[in-house]
C-alpha cells in the first residue's frame, strides 16, 4: 500500500511537471506570435522621411480624372527574394516601357521616383488610370519587415493625405482608396497577380508565428493616417 501511495505522488509530481513545461511553452509561443502591428508600437517603430528621386524618363499621363487626381492607393511587392531597393529602381528606369510604379519602400528607405500627380504602369487597365503605386521589396529579418511595414503603411497614409482621399480598405469589396494588387486584380481585372498577400503571409508566420494581412496593415494605415490629420 505504501508503494502504491509513493508511486502515485511521483506520478502526480510528472503531471504537474508536464503541466507546467507545456503552459511554459505555450506562453513563449504566444510571447513570440505578438503581432506585426503590436511589435512595431511595442518596439516604438517610426517611419522614415520620403524621399524624391523623380526621374524624367517616366512618361506624364493623366490620371482619368485628370493630373493630380488619384482615387486611391496600390500596394505591391516585387516577388524578388535577392534583390534590394536599388537594384529595383534600376531595373525598373531601364524597362519602364513593360512596366512601372511611382515609389519603392523598404526598411530603410521610402523612395519616389515618379510623379505621383500623373498615372503608372503597375496594374494593367483600369486600375493604372486610377491609382499610385508603389512596391516593397522583401525584407529577411523580423525587423526589417516590421520597419517595412511601418514605411508602407505610412507612405499610403501619407499619399491619401496628400491628395485629399479618405482611408477605406477596398482588398474585401473592392470600394475604398487602399488596394493591393490582388484586390485591383480581382475587382478591376488588368492581371492575375495576388501580392503582397503571399508575401505577408509568409513573413509574417516566419518571424512572428502568424499570417500577416492586409487587414492589419489596413489598421496600421489608419493610425498613420489619423497622426498626419
């Protein structure tokens, strides 16, 4: 009876110890799966300035509305994994007859290179007549894509500010002034393209344990939009 009694209290003591490794490793699971957006307020990420390297080489077609009359906002990513920012600017002015956007974002840098005030070449029809654009080029850290994300979601806020648009996330019923590719895709037709929605998605599992989206970027948007108000 004594042995029957010693060994159910060390079977207890292996219970209570399973219990507590798995509550300890479900907490570190939840610590780490913080969310993208929740990790840039924590970590106190701002974005960076935009700056303008407009190149003259762009040709000057006017949104449908007319020159300077944007109706929203396009949200890209380059699906290059080796190359940098640089690099795609390059490419881009030599091939821009193919295709072309008016700003390339990434951790460090938010940069413009077309005007803004007439249309680009990144959506096919009709959404070229409607919108800027602009891409992120992929980011290989968990840092790095936060700050990236912080830069986009500022720089759509800023170019809705600027031209006088009111955010309205458009990616679920295509109405609103902020898209990604793959909602101008699925609405307006002009490609079959989906990004940067793999791209999120992937990054945000590798380094934060879930699916990034463009609903929470859509609310990183906002908080950017209302501190530029």
């Amino acid at each position: 009876m004594a042995i029957i009694k010693v060994v159910k209290k060390i079977e207890l003591i292996m219970l209570t110890g399973i219990v507590f490794v798995v509550a300890l490793f479900a907490s570190a699971t939840l610590s780490q799966a913080a969310s993208v957006n929740s990790y840039i307020s924590a970590h106190h990420i701002s974005h960076v300035k935009v700056t303008k390297q407009l190149w003259g080489g762009f040709p000057h077609y006017k949104y449908r509305h007319g020159k300077g009359k944007p109706e929203g906002v396009v949200v890209h990513e380059t699906g290059n994994p080796s190359s940098t920012i640089f690099n795609e600017i390059a490419y881009m002015k030599k091939n821009y007859r193919n295709a072309f956007v008016h700003s390339f974002v990434d951790s460090k840098h938010i940069i413009n290179i077309a005007s803004t005030n007439y249309l680009c070449w990144g959506v096919g029809y009709p959404g070229n007549a409607r919108f800027v654009q602009f891409e992120q080029v992929e980011m290989h850290s968990k840092a790095s894509f936060a700050h990236e994300v912080e830069n986009a979601a500022y720089y759509t806020a800023y170019i809705l500010h600027e031209y006088h648009l009111k955010p309205n996330d458009a990616v679920y019923d295509g109405k609103g002034t902020v898209w990604s590719h793959g909602a101008v895709a699925k609405y307006l037709g002009g490609s079959d393209h989906t990004d940067p929605k793999g791209y999120y998605k992937n990054a945000g599992k590798k380094y934060f344990h879930q699916a990034y989206t463009m609903s929470q970027f859509y609310k990183l948007v906002l908080k950017n939009y209302h501190q530029l108000s």
